[in-house]
C-alpha cells in the first residue's frame, strides 16, 4: 500500500523517489530523475503527467491516489494500464518555481522541444500510444466561475488556430460530460478553461497530433486553500472518465468559463493615509530548504468592492499607519492579526 501524506504536505523530491518503486525513465536538465510508474493490466493504456511546473503539486497527489485506487480496484486494473509520470519538471520542483533548470518554461517548448524533459515526455507518450491522457497543473486563485472561486478547471484542448469542434474534441467532451454526469459533486465552482490554442502547450500539440487528452487544473475553494477539494474532485473525473461512455452529452459545453480577478484575502473600509480603502493580501509560496515557506504580500488596495475575494475582515475600526507596496511583502497591524516582512506574527488569517 501507498504511503500516506498529509493533505498540505510538499513532498521532498527525495521522499517522493524512495517510496514507490519507481522506474527511471531520463534525467533532467541538472541530471536528476525523471521517473515513472505503470499498474495495471488491461490493454487500454492511459498516461498522466505532473509537475511541470515545479510550484503546482497538486497532481501529484492526485497520482499517488489513482496508483492507490488501482492497487484496490481490481476491475480497473483488469481493464486499463495506468501509466504515471509524478513529476515530468523535477529542477523545478525542487526550487517551487514554474520553471526548470534552465530557466525554460516546458509548456512553451511543445513545438521546438529543445528541452529534455518535454522531449522525454512527448517520447514516453509516443512509446505507449495511449487511449488518453490526462495532463495536471494547479490554477492560480485568481480564478473564479460566476463569483464562485474556481476549485476545478477542465479542457479538451484545441487541435488549431480555428479552435474547431473536430471529431476527436467532439468525442472527448462528450465523454468527459458524461463523466462529470456520474460524479457526486456540486458543480458550482467547476470552470471550463479558455480554449485559445497555444501551438507550444502540451495539450494543443497533442490534440493536433490526433492524441485525445484532457488538461485538469486544480484550483482552491473557500476554506481550502491547500486544494483538497480539487485534489478528491480530480481523482473522481479521471476515474469516471476512465469507464464512461461517448454518447452525445453537453454537461462539459455547458460549464462556465472561469474568469480572472478573485482576491484572497480582503480587509475592507479601513482608515489610511486619511482615506477609506479596501486591502487585498495574498499568499506566495517558495522553497526555504527542503521546505516550503509562506508569506504574504499586498496584491491590491482601494475600492475592491466589485472584485470577488474568498475571504473577507470588516477594518471599519482599524487605523492603519504603515505604508503599503503592492507586490511587496506587508508590515502591518490589522488587530487580530500582524505581519511584519511578509509573516504573520501575532493571530492568524482566516482559512
């Protein structure tokens, strides 16, 4: 059985190698491990991908369930062959940052593929010519559905410029809507992402090249901002997409498309520079060591009344007498909670 981590837990890329036999498939850029793994014994074959960018980690847990779920589900393994790259991005991953080694964004580089790890990938894909695949990033929280913070944002990427309904994205979305039909989830916050082709995006190149797959993005919702939900709700459409039909089903047509311009973090109507403002604070993550530190950082301030936030703090009574930089670490007294260079030094936000 799998070992369990906890659900806000960054894996060290070390840990994440020792503890599943793993087979090494190529080496990064910086000559560190790309691994894989495939279980099952079925002949439909299936591959899913994560961590191409080294700061999205929540597919990788969605990997470690699906390798779970296919160790306790017979019927699963007797039909398909899951075939699993954990982390396809592993320079990035140790930093947290979006790119590898070389400074190369990989889901740029899907038409020259002068990096090694999208070469390894498309050749890995191409090797095991697969049914489907399934390709995992996390979205950033600026996005949302309606007002609802977007937790999931789905895809059936476009082929061409034209962005054109061919055959193969006309089966695909009526098997992931079909899906969706069988799934034991409240919608509401599930999101289509934009469908504008990107010629250097994984998924965009492999639509073109008759390679069905579906991007999932795995966003955060109120109270979760370690994505739990999405990371459970993620599991459950690859598994339901799996063994569900292509019958002509609209359910996927019909999700809204996500929009940006959610806040995190909102303290509304306080006192400062003798003006009546709203501050909008945000996390960012990055890599101290081996492990992952958080702090905050100013994203806005004014009249942010119209702009959709996950979680709000009424300052009417707060005087605020610190200066404020957008895009800079915040040193400031909130009441119940302060920050001084970015970290939380007294109280805590609400999650």
């Amino acid at each position: 059985m799998l070992q369990h981590f906890s659900n806000n837990e960054y894996i060290p890329y070390n840990e994440l190698l020792a503890f599943y036999p793993w087979e090494t498939i190529g080496f990064s850029s910086e000559e560190r491990a790309i691994v894989s793994a495939s279980i099952g014994s079925g002949k439909r074959n299936i591959c899913i991908w994560a961590g191409m960018h080294g700061n999205e980690s929540t597919g990788i847990h969605i990997i470690l369930k699906l390798l779970s779920e296919f160790q306790m589900k017979s019927g699963l393994a007797d039909d398909f062959k899951l075939h699993v790259i954990p982390v396809i991005n592993p320079d990035a991953y140790v930093r947290y940052t979006r790119r590898n080694g070389m400074g190369m964004d990989l889901n740029r580089d899907f038409r020259a593929f002068q990096t090694i790890e999208s070469a390894k990938l498309i050749g890995w894909i191409r090797s095991i010519q697969p049914e489907l695949c399934f390709n995992l990033h996390d979205q950033r929280s600026i996005f949302h559905v309606n007002g609802i913070s977007a937790f999931t944002s789905l895809l059936v990427p476009s082929s061409e410029k034209s962005q054109a309904i061919t055959l193969t994205r006309r089966t695909l979305m009526n098997r992931l809507g079909n899906a969706l039909n069988q799934i034991d989830y409240d919608l509401a916050g599930v999101g289509r992402y934009s469908d504008e082709y990107y010629p250097t995006a994984v998924g965009d190149y492999l639509m073109s090249q008759n390679i069905p797959n579906i991007l999932i993005e795995s966003g955060v919702s109120y109270g979760d901002m370690f994505r739990n939900k999405a990371r459970e709700f993620g599991t459950e459409v690859i598994l339901k997409t799996l063994i569900a039909k292509d019958e002509d089903c609209e359910v996927y047509d019909t999700l809204p498309l996500n929009q940006k311009g959610q806040l995190e973090w909102v303290i509304t109507d306080l006192l400062y520079a003798n003006m009546r403002v709203d501050v909008s604070l945000k996390r960012v993550e990055a890599m101290n060591g081996h492990i992952k530190a958080s702090i905050y950082i100013v994203d806005d301030l004014g009249d942010l009344a119209s702009r959709p936030r996950l979680f709000e703090m009424d300052g009417k009574d707060l005087v605020l007498s610190e200066a404020l930089i957008v895009d800079r670490p915040v040193t400031a007294d909130f009441g119940s909670v302060v920050f001084e260079d970015g970290k939380i030094i007294a109280g805590q936000l609400k999650e």
